[in-house]
C-alpha cells in the first residue's frame, strides 16, 4: 500500500472508532436517565414502562399507612393523587404535608418506590416539586 492509502486507512479506522465510542456514550447516558414525573403526567399515561422514573409531589395528609416496615402513601399536585409502595426505613423528615421525590417504576399501576427523598429543612423544596406543584395550581 501506498503512503496515501495507509493515510486513509487509517483516517476511516479514527471515524469509526470516534463514532462507536459515542454511539456507546449515548447509549449508556440514555440507559441511566431517570425522568422526573408528577402524579398528573403518571395518570396521563406518560410514565415508561419497565424503568425507573422519579415521582414527586406533595404528601396527602392521613394518607400515610404502616405495616411494619412497608408505607404506602398517596402523593399529589394538587390535580392528581398516585399511590406509593415503599419496603424501606423512611427518612427522619418524611411528614405528611410536605414535598417528597420517590424512586421507582409502574407494576400494575401501582408505583413501587425503591428510595424516597424528604425535604431537609422547612424552606427547601425540590426544584421539580415547585415547579410541577405551581403548574397544577395555575391550571386551576
């Protein structure tokens, strides 16, 4: 092989290397996204199917039930209610009345939290929460 073909050999062979390497970047980023989704949006059907999202609202008040070490609990946005499962030791600022991000995914319409996030103190409020919570109460 000539000079300039061992060039564009080895030009063609950088392409498809650099273009693998992001083809496999993309993939990996878009398997480890976890959306952030209100009751509202889960009711309409947006939730993924099979894969974990993130649910966040507001704790109902007397919604909160425990039978051992399992919760369930209802969250809202003030348009919607969804029910949460939860097999776990809830944080210490877990209140019914206030904000909380659950983790977890859909098994037959019921929402399996596998970690549950509590505010940290009295004026913080996930950006997500806030958010999903003034839409709901514009809407009304």
């Amino acid at each position: 092989m000539t000079k300039r073909q061992n060039r564009m050999v080895l030009v063609a062979l950088l392409i498809i290397g650099v273009s693998l390497a992001g083809y496999l970047g993309l993939k990996a980023f878009n398997e480890n996204l976890l959306y952030f989704l209100s009751p509202t949006d889960v009711t309409n059907g947006r939730a993924p199917k099979d894969k974990d999202f993130r649910l966040g609202g507001m704790v109902v008040k007397d919604s909160v039930k425990h039978d051992g070490i399992k919760v369930v609990f209802d969250v809202t946005d003030y348009a919607n209610t969804f029910r949460i499962n939860y097999s776990g030791i809830l944080p210490d600022l877990f209140k019914e009345g206030q904000g909380v991000i659950t983790t977890g995914s859909l098994v037959d319409d019921v929402f399996m939290a596998t970690e549950v996030l509590a505010k940290h103190d009295e004026n913080y409020m996930p950006a997500e929460v806030s958010y999903v919570l003034e839409k709901a109460k514009n809407k009304q």
